[in-house]
C-alpha cells in the first residue's frame, strides 16, 4: 500500500533531512497586484527578528494560492486514478516539514530552534492586517485600554517582552494568541476541506480513502511556560478556550484537535486521520531545564482525540530514535495504552540499519497483526 504526501512545503532544512527541494519560485510572484499583495515577501512568514521563511506560503497567503493547491490535488488524482486501490491514505501537507504549525523553531530564525521558546511569524503585512481587522471585528473602534504591549493598538507584541509576562494576566496576550491560533486553524480547515470536496466528490476515482495531515508534538518547556507551543500556534491562553492544565480539553488541544473532527464531519468526508508526533520520548527528555513533558503530551492528545471521536495515529520525532530498545518500549505503549491506530517511523533507512531498529519493528508490525 502507499500513502502520498502532497508536499506543499519545502523539503529540506528541517532535522534529518539530507536534500533540498523548495518550492516553486513563481508561487511568490504570481499575485503581486492582489489586495495586500505588493512584493515577492508578502506571501512568506516574517518572524518577529524580521526573517522571512521561504519553506511554505504563510497561512495569510492561504485564500490566495488555495486554487493552486487544488489543482495539484484535481491533477495528483487525475495521474494517479489507476493506482487508487493501493492507496491508504492522502496525507496533506499543512505547514513547514508538512506539519499544521508555524515555522516559530526553523533555521530562518538563529536560535530558534529546541530547546528555545520560538520566534513570533505574524510580522508580515498580511499578517498585521489580518490582526487588525480581527480586532476591529472584536472591538470595533474601543480598542482596549488594558492591552500590555505598548503602544495600545500595536499590530503585534514586542515579543521579548509579551514573553517575558506570559503567566501573568493579559487580555492583549490572550486577543493576540486566539487570533493566532485561529489564523493557523482557518488554514487548516481551507486545505483539508478542499481536500474532502476534491477527492470525494460523487464521481471521484479515490472516493473513500482516508486523509490525514500532521500536527507536531512540541512538547520543550511544557511544564516551564508553554511558550514553544503558543509560538508555533498550537494552543492559545485564553481561559475559556485553553483549559492547558486539565484533562477535559486535552490540555489546550481541544481546538486543534476539534478540526479534524469537524473536517470528517463534512458532507462525503472520509476517515479524517489526525498525525501526532513524539512518540518515542520520555518526560524529562533533555534534562530539566528543557522542560520537556513529550509522553505526557503523546497520552493527552490521544485520550482528547478518542474523546472527540478523532482517528489518531503517530510517528517518532527523530530518526536516532530506532536504535533505542527503549525509544521502541514507548511508542509501544503508545499503541498499545492510548491506542495510536498507526505508526509511521523515521526513516526506514536507518531502521535497517540497525538491529534493535530492525527486531522492534519487526515485533510491531507482529503485533498489529495478531490484533
């Protein structure tokens, strides 16, 4: 069986990866003249250090290059009809490396990366006027007067210093990440949905196979300040909404996960699979200054997602992760104990490679066959 990745993303740049092959040039060019649209930069993320990220169209240039994408999917399915009985699932590419986030810990930011809280990417033009209208659409023109960041009214946070108060009581904080997160889940929500319309339609040659897309497991500085998370748009802080200390909304994932479902609930829609990563780490993975809660955070999502009647499957984080007895023992557990439907494992390269990686494996996909 096959399961395609329609990669609208760059590959390359991101851990592991051994190649380079961005994507189109034009795609940057092609609507300079459209409202908001005046240079090559509009489209690309731009951090709060001023970098621009040129792996993956910013989730504001969305409603601008969504036909293209869809035009791939109508073109990818039209190639491929033939080959439909061996596929099992089409996996949807969201953001950098595939994954539904932002790209807050890529390499366009210097040290960014783990263990690191991540870099704000909504300082683009189409980003602050997004924000804008987000708030005038909240607020009209009573702009609050309680709003942290100076000076009120700022299109976005001075981002040190937004961080540096984040567990204290902000309703800028919570304005500006609800408005983030939304950003990222209305993307999500435009691609997957297009997705279902496309290949489900009635007369459609891959009507009924699955679709699933990736959402990362950032799990550093969770039990610290949460802040990689909030980066990269995963959660939000607004009380009503986030709940990330409790069990009941998945400890912040209620929304994103919440998407899937609502994306499977759509009129003809197949079994929508929701991608999870982290699999194989432990709490503590790094040390305690990192913070890290990444097999806490693997059992939470899960238990959120069959709350919400959500397919889940997994994947480890790092390749280094086959040659690890005990790497194997934990995503073991996370099949077994929350009951990750799949596993997909990187890469299979190094699996045979190594003879723990090899075995383990081997013992998995015995597993899942006796059950």
């Amino acid at each position: 069986m096959w399961v395609p990745i329609l990669s609208f993303h760059q590959c390359g740049g991101n851990v592991g990866d051994a190649c380079n092959f961005p994507i189109p040039a034009w795609i940057w060019t092609k609507y300079i003249g459209q409202p908001g649209v005046d240079s090559a930069d509009d489209l690309k993320y731009k951090s709060e250090e001023d970098h621009l990220s040129t792996e993956v169209v910013s989730v504001w240039g969305t409603r601008y290059v969504i036909q293209d994408y869809a035009n791939f999917m109508i073109e990818f399915q039209r190639h491929f009809a033939a080959k439909a009985e061996s596929i099992a699932e089409i996996n949807i590419s969201l953001g950098p490396a595939g994954e539904l986030r932002y790209p807050s810990y890529n390499a366009h930011d210097p040290d960014a990366g783990y263990p690191s809280r991540g870099r704000l990417q909504s300082y683009s033009n189409l980003a602050k006027a997004s924000f804008r209208h987000f708030m005038i659409g909240k607020y009209g023109d009573g702009l609050p007067t309680d709003w942290l960041a100076p000076p009120h009214g700022a299109a976005v946070p001075y981002a040190d210093d937004f961080f540096a108060h984040i567990k204290e009581p902000s309703l800028y904080r919570d304005d500006f990440f609800e408005w983030y997160s939304d950003s990222l889940l209305s993307h999500g929500r435009t691609i997957l949905s297009r997705a279902v319309n496309i290949f489900n339609a009635p007369s459609s040659a891959f009507l009924g196979i699955d679709i699933g897309a990736k959402v990362p497991g950032v799990h550093w500085r969770m039990s610290i300040d949460r802040a990689p998370e909030l980066a990269a748009g995963l959660i939000r802080t607004k009380d009503d909404d986030a709940h990330l200390d409790l069990d009941t909304a998945g400890h912040g994932y209620y929304p994103i996960i919440h998407l899937f479902r609502e994306v499977g609930g759509l009129p003809r829609a197949p079994q929508v699979t929701m991608h999870f990563t982290c699999l194989e780490m432990d709490d503590g993975s790094g040390g305690a200054t990192v913070g890290s809660l990444a097999q806490s955070l693997v059992f939470w999502v899960a238990q959120e997602a069959h709350k919400l009647g959500v397919p889940i499957k997994g994947e480890n984080a790092l390749a280094g992760a086959v040659n690890s007895e005990h790497a194997w023992t934990n995503m073991d557990a996370a099949v077994e104990k929350v009951q990750y439907q799949g596993l997909t494992v990187l890469r299979m390269g190094d699996i045979y490679q190594s003879q723990i990686g090899t075995s383990a494996f081997q013992q998995l996909i015995q597993l899942q066959r006796s059950n």
